[in-house]
C-alpha cells in the first residue's frame, strides 16, 4: 500500500525486508525473519507517515 499510494522509496525498502522474511524463516533464521519483519513495519509506517504529511501539504498549498 505504502509503494503503490504513498512514498514510493520507502515501499520498495519495504518490500525489498519483507522479502527476506520467508527466505530467512526458511533457512531456520528466525531472529533474522522476525528483524527483518520489524524492519518492514517500522518503514511501512514512515512510509505512510511522510506520505500522508505530503497530502495534506499539497492539499492545503492547493486551497
């Protein structure tokens, strides 16, 4: 959601951890499948963050 509707770098650094997930659960790294999980929410979240502070901008220059 963060790729396609918000901030377009902070949604592939996203998907780029959130793709390590399942590649690292699967080699048995646990710890690193559930950092790497982490990693993925918290730039998700600063994606939509710094995305929706973009929108209202625009929105209120544009009033």
């Amino acid at each position: 959601m963060v790729f396609l509707l918000f901030w377009f770098l902070f949604g592939a650094i996203a998907m780029y951890y959130s793709s390590q997930v399942t590649t690292r659960w699967r080699s048995g790294d646990v710890a690193g499948a559930k950092q790497a999980s982490k990693s993925a929410l918290i730039v998700n979240l600063i994606g939509i963050g710094v995305g929706l502070l973009f929108w209202i901008l625009v929105i209120v220059a544009g009033s």
